[in-house]
C-alpha cells in the first residue's frame, strides 16, 4: 500500500496516473460506445415458472407471431350514443390497414353501455421505435372523425409496452442532471470552495460514464439484460457512493496538510489511511449487491452485476484518478480556506468530539435511548402494505394504464384479463366442469385447441392482479392438480403476477441472509474481531427496520401510494445495510487507528470528533442522491429512494453518531474481543490520554524529507 500511494503521489509518476486515467476512460469509450438504456423494466421470471410455461404451450394455438392492441372508447361521463357507436365501429374497419391479415373484429360494448373497445390484432415487431409510430398511425386513425366529448386510450399488450417505453425514454438523463446538480451543491457547501468541489465531481461523472459502459459489456458477455431502471439506479449507487469516498479522502488529506509541508505526502499518508476504509467499504458493497445473482428474477440479477461492477469502478477512480489529480493541483484547490502547514488542529474544536465525550459518561442510557428511538420509528412497519399491480406502479400513469383502469370500470371484474388454462386436450371437458366450481371463478370458457392441448378461459371474480386475484389463481392450480392427469397448467396476467410475487420472495428470502452474512464476514475479517461487527451489524440492521416503518407512514399519509411494491423492502435493505455499514467502518476503522495511542474509549472519541463532520456531509449528501430517484415514473424507485434516504439519515445522524460510540463505550476493551487492544483503556487513562488533544505537525507524525517540502506560502 506504501509504494502504490507514493507512485499515485509523487511528482514524477501522479501526471502519469492522471493521463493513465485519462486515456483507458477514451479508450474504453472509443471501444466499446456509449448506449442509454431506456427500455421498461421486464417481467424477469425464470422458464421454471408456471405461467410462463402456458405461455410457451400457448404460442402452439398460433399460426403466425401476433400480439394486440387494444383501443378503449368512452365519455368523461354517461352512455355512448347510437351515434358514437356507429362511429366507433366505422373506426374499426379503418383500422384495418394496419392489423394483421386487414381485418379488426367489431367493437364490444359494456352492459351499462359508458365503454366500448376494440381489439387490434397485430404483428410482432422487435422495434421499439417502429411499435411507437405504428401506436401513433393507431391513434390518429382510431380518433379521426369521432364525435366531439369522446376519449380514446390505447393499452393492451401493445400499448404497455410502447407506453412504459415512452415514460423511461429519457428518464435517465433527467435523473444524471439532477443528481449532478444536487452533488455539486452540496459539494460546494461542505467545501465552502468554489474550486475544490469541481475536481470530484468531475472524477465521479467520468467514473459513472465509464461504469455504464463497463457494466453493459459485463452484462452482454453475461447474457444479462439491463433496462432504464438499473441504469437509472447505477448512476445514483456510483454518485452516492464515490462521493462518499471522495470526501472521505479529501477530509482526511486536508488534515494531514496541517501536518505536513510537502502536499504529496501528506496525499500518500492520507491515502494509506483512508484507502483501506474505503477498499472495505467498496467491496463490502459490490459483494452485497452481488448477491443478487443468486435470485430468480432476471431484474434483480441484472442490478446485482450493474451495481457491483458500478461500485468498483467507483471505488477505483476515488483510490486512483482521484489523489493523482488533487495532488497535480495542489493545495490552492481548497481556497478560500487552505490548510497551510501548522495551523491549529481542528479535530480538537470538532463539536463531534463533544458530542463523543458527553455519549461517554451515559452510554448506557443513551444506547437505550437511542434504541429505544429506533423502535419508535420502526412502530410504522405494523401498517405495511406489500403489493402493488401493475397499474398501481407509476407515478403518472401513461395511456395504457389509464385505458386498463377505465375496462376494469366498465367491464366485469377479471372479464378483460382472463386466466389461461392449458390442459390435455382429452381432459378439457372434466377441467371445465371442475373449475366452474372453484370460488371465485365465474366462467369457463373454451379457447383454441389442437390434438394435443387446449385451452380454457376462466373469468375471476376479482380485479385484475388484486390479492384475491392470486388467492383465486392459488386455489385453481390446486384444483388442477386433481383434474385430468393433473399437469393443468395456468397463465395469463394475473397467474404471472402471483408467480412474480412468489419469486420476489423466494429472492428476498435467500438474498437477506446472504448479504448479513457477507457483511459480517467483511467486517471480522477488517476490525479482526467478533464483537464489534455483531454490535455494528444489530444497529445497521435496527435502522432499517426504523426507516421502513417512517417510510410506510410518508407512503400512505403523504404521498398516497396503494402500497409498497414487494422488491422495495429487499432493495432498501441491500442499500441500507451495505452502504449503511459504509459510515460505521470509517468510523470504526479510525478509532481502530487511534486506539494504539488512545486506548478504546478515548480513541472513539478522537474518532468521532475527526470523521464526524465528514461522514455528516457524506451521509446527507447519499440521503439526497436517493432521493433524486423520485424523478423516475416508477413508484417503486420513488419508495426505494425514500426509505434509503430515512435510513441513511438515521444510520448518519443517530446510529453512527450516538448509538454505535455508546455501544463501544459500554464494552470498552471488550469490544476488540478477542484480539487485545494495543493499549487498554486503564493503561491510556494512565498515560492521560485525550482523545481531544491537538496533534502535532511533522515534528511528531514525521518529518518528510526537506526538499519534498512546499513553500508554506505557495499554499
């Protein structure tokens, strides 16, 4: 680590890291360009799942690659006229010219006679721009000509996905503006500069360009997909986090200049403190996000490897690029305030050290408190809704779902989305006459058919993908199982959603474990003990839970939202606990630091009053750049980035601050256990040890060599 941090530092060979950056990041994007990912976010099932294997025996009943449209027709309020339904049909032999074989079935009309539709058979099309023109010839020729106060929605297969497409088109862009804008103001507020905040955010724009393309080539040699909604995340988990080691660095390099005469020195000892926190840090979080490899969805796969690979490429632009390009600038960068050589410490002022020292004389109260705090916040969660439909997932919702939502209106509840049962063509007769006695099913229906299979169409008593939806598609697949030979299988959107449900939590159920697991074991193997990961893992952990239970609360009195999507939770704890744990192991770390020349309970003190103000910074700036995930359509993102942004504020100003230095002053010497500390806590009170005592320059850290030095006046 010595010689990496002075060949990054030094006078001849820092241009060389720089100008290395430099040219691998053109050369990468040369090599491979630069592409957005604007497409919705898939299903994601595995070929395992039940629906999606109907789906496949379906395509069996169809001659030719066919999907649909569906056009629905209505008034703001009251029936459709004899004239407006004349005119509706009149657009349904129009529309010919664009359906598949030129022909569209006339249009079916509601029972209470406020909605008519019209299906659109049509041709698969690979395109995503193509669909969106052949959706906008299918507009304008549905409305041409109608009478005056009619509205007209397209959805349907077709429609979703044209539609969806449409709302992330863009998006990104939008997200990676704003969240520049929001690092940069905070930047320029933490640094009171108007210089220095230009150099990291620069370093971490470059990196989160250069982490888009990485993780898409990664993930095309990987046959993984990656649509808007990972790369949306991506930019904001390599902003969030390579800020956060920037400051870092930059907070303790400012410390060592007052230490130090020569600025590359004091970059190389800064970095050598700093690096191993945040090497740490990084590959605790690309491991945690690489867990979700390990799930069924395709979606959650795909965001464990963009996320992973993101985080290393932002971990190796902040370790590399990063102290190369502060040390060619030097220390005019930091003007106004430039840390010259000598000037007082201002660790010892640190009101965190305060804060430190008064959490020191109660900590068992104040852990109890503080826990107790936790628990309050975490009293939400027993108002926790988990689910969402399809319709209930964005927070505009596009012409598709409008147009879904006026059917469900109109029509009879699960009439437009029925279930497909696919069976043994010998055994449709007695599966028919089973179901029809399921509850919940209200009608059979018989579909295509060949020799070998058929199909059967059952109409739910129930909205589509509501609850009771799945607990009718649960209860027919039990049913099926008893019907026949038994292979019935069942698809359609409602048996998709509840296969998604089920897959969502099997992936929550095995990626959870895995990733305490994981943090734990990083943790041990770093602080080399036992305890003290347990006791930082219980409060990463308590926080969660806290912010869950204040987000479910904003979720249903402040923003409305029907419920909290099921991938949220797992998600939020992936990003909670991962990063979460990010402020303790700088914490941590520094007292581990510390402790050699002021024992456990000083040495906390001493760590807090020196990363207290920096972490503040770091924890309030990941709380924004989370938030900033409101700007997508999904309400999904929009609920995963406020509770990150709850629990990074909790975990920032309450867990690390107060709960974690308490916890370390109740073990004291315990909490190395079982390793010994270099110097217990008896020995440093012997010794009169003050965690804030002001350090002194070279003179007693060391001395750097006189012609490395820096005029102190060339600040």
């Amino acid at each position: 680590m010595i010689a990496i941090s002075r060949f990054i530092t030094a006078a001849r060979t820092s241009w060389i890291v720089l100008l290395a950056g430099i040219i691998a990041t053109a050369a990468l994007f040369v090599i491979a360009g630069y592409q957005s990912a604007d497409s919705a976010p898939p299903v994601g099932l595995p070929d395992s799942a039940e629906s999606i294997q109907a789906a496949d025996l379906q395509e069996q009943f169809r001659d030719d690659d066919a999907t649909s449209g569906i056009l629905v027709f209505g008034r703001e309020s009251g029936e459709l006229s004899d004239d407006d339904l004349a005119a509706i049909a009149e657009r349904a032999g129009e529309l010919g010219d664009v359906a598949l074989d030129g022909f569209v079935p006339p249009p079916t009309v509601s029972e209470d006679g406020t909605t008519a539709l019209i299906a659109v058979p049509l041709e698969i099309e690979e395109s995503v721009s193509t669909q969106a023109e052949r959706a906008d010839e299918i507009r304008a020729i549905a409305s041409d000509g109608l009478p005056d106060g009619i509205e007209v929605w397209f959805t349907g297969a077709e429609g979703f996905l044209v539609d969806i497409s449409a709302v992330f088109e863009g998006a990104n862009f939008v997200l990676l503006g704003v969240t520049a804008l929001v690092v940069a103001v905070l930047l320029i507020v933490t640094y009171r500069s108007p210089i220095l905040w230009i150099v990291p955010l620069a370093v971490v724009g470059v990196a989160d360009f250069i982490a888009g393309i990485a993780a898409r080539l990664v993930a095309d040699a990987a046959g993984i997909t990656l649509d808007g909604s990972v790369t949306g995340i991506l930019s904001v988990l390599v902003f969030g986090a390579g800020t956060n080691y920037a400051l870092l660095l930059i907070a303790r390099y400012r410390d060592e200049l007052r230490l130090h005469a020569d600025r590359r020195e004091a970059m190389a000892i800064a970095l050598r403190g700093a690096g191993p926190a945040i090497i740490a840090s990084g590959s605790t979080v690309a491991l945690a996000l690489a867990t979700l490899l390990f799930g069924e969805l395709s979606g959650n796969r795909s965001l464990g490897l963009a996320g992973a690979v993101g985080i290393v490429v932002a971990m190796a632009y902040a370790l590399l690029v990063l102290p190369a390009a502060l040390v060619v600038f030097g220390r005019w960068l930091f003007w106004p305030l430039v840390p010259r050589y000598g000037t007082p410490d201002t660790i010892s002022r640190s009101p965190w050290g305060k804060l430190g020292r008064a959490v020191s004389k109660r900590p068992i109260i104040v852990a109890i408190a503080g826990f107790a705090v936790l628990g309050a916040f975490a009293s939400g969660l027993t108002t926790l809704n988990v689910g969402l439909s399809q319709n209930d997932r964005f927070i505009v919702k596009p012409e598709a779902v409008l147009g879904q939502e006026r059917l469900a209106e109109a029509f009879s509840a699960g009439s437009t989305a029925p279930a497909a049962v696919i069976v043994p063509a010998d055994d449709a007769a007695e599966v028919s006459d089973g179901l029809a006695d399921v509850d919940g099913v209200v009608e059979v229906r018989p579909g295509p058919a060949d020799d070998e299979i058929a199909q059967l169409d059952i109409v739910l008593d129930a909205d589509p993908e509501s609850q009771e939806a799945f607990a009718i598609i649960a209860d027919v697949r039990l049913a099926l199982d008893d019907l026949g030979d038994g292979s019935g299988l069942v698809g359609g959107i409602d048996a998709e959603g509840l296969d998604l449900r089920d897959a969502q939590q099997r992936d929550q159920n095995l990626v959870i474990p895995l990733i305490l697991v994981l943090v734990l074991a990083v943790l041990i193997v770093l602080l080399r003990s036992l305890l003290a990961p347990v006791l930082l893992l219980v409060a990463v952990v308590a926080s969660f839970f806290s912010a869950v239970g204040i987000g479910s609360i904003l979720f249903e009195t402040v923003f409305g939202f029907p419920g909290v999507d099921t991938n949220v939770l797992l998600f939020s704890f992936l990003f909670l606990v991962a990063l979460g744990v990010d402020y303790s192991i700088f914490l941590v770390t520094r007292a581990k630091e510390e402790v050699p020349l002021l024992g456990t309970t000083e040495g906390m003190v001493r760590a807090l009053a020196a990363t207290g103000g920096v972490i503040t910074s770091a924890g309030i700036l990941l709380a924004a750049v989370f938030a900033v995930l409101g700007v997508l359509p999904l309400i999904t993102l929009t609920q995963v980035g406020v509770i990150v942004c709850i629990g990074v504020l909790i975990d920032t100003l309450l867990v690390r601050t107060v709960i974690v230095p308490a916890m370390t002053y109740i073990a004291k010497d315990r909490f190395w256990w079982p390793r010994r500390p270099e110097l217990s806590d008896a020995e440093a009170a012997a010794r009169g040890a003050n965690g804030q005592a002001e350090r002194m320059p070279d003179a007693v850290v060391g001395t750097a060599p006189a012609g490395d030095r820096e005029p102190v006046a060339a600040g």
